[in-house]
C-alpha cells in the first residue's frame, strides 16, 4: 500500500525525507520505504505522524478526506 498522503503532507511542509526521519528517530531509508509502500508503517510510528501533522490516522491511510481532527 502506497501511502501517498504522508508524502504530500511531508511536502506541503517543506520537509525533505531525511528531515522527517530525523523528527520521527528513524532513518531515512525506512521513512521512504513507508512512503512509497514498500514496507508497513507501524501503528507507533502511524501516531507519531498524525500527532506530528495534527491529523488523524484514518486520514494517513485514507480511510477520511477529513485533514482536521475532531476535538
């Protein structure tokens, strides 16, 4: 599975991968395997980035077109 979104908000923040990575503790090559699908996300590091971008994770795996989270 792809996960287009996490690539787009990475961008829409002008964050390179090797940035993200490092805000997330991770390498860089694993954050691009994640963002072109070539490896799972897994669930802790799925929280990590819809705490980091305020967005939920249903909206990372697609499951909403809702950026916002309800509060």
């Amino acid at each position: 599975m792809r996960f287009q979104r996490i690539q787009d908000l990475r961008t829409d923040a002008d964050l390179s991968q090797k940035q993200i990575s490092e805000i997330l503790h991770i390498s860089q090559r694993s954050y691009s395997h994640y963002e072109t699908g070539s490896r799972n996300i897994p669930i802790e590091m799925l929280i990590r980035l819809a705490n980091y971008y305020n967005t939920s994770i249903d909206y990372l795996v697609g499951r909403t077109d809702n950026k916002k989270l309800y509060h």
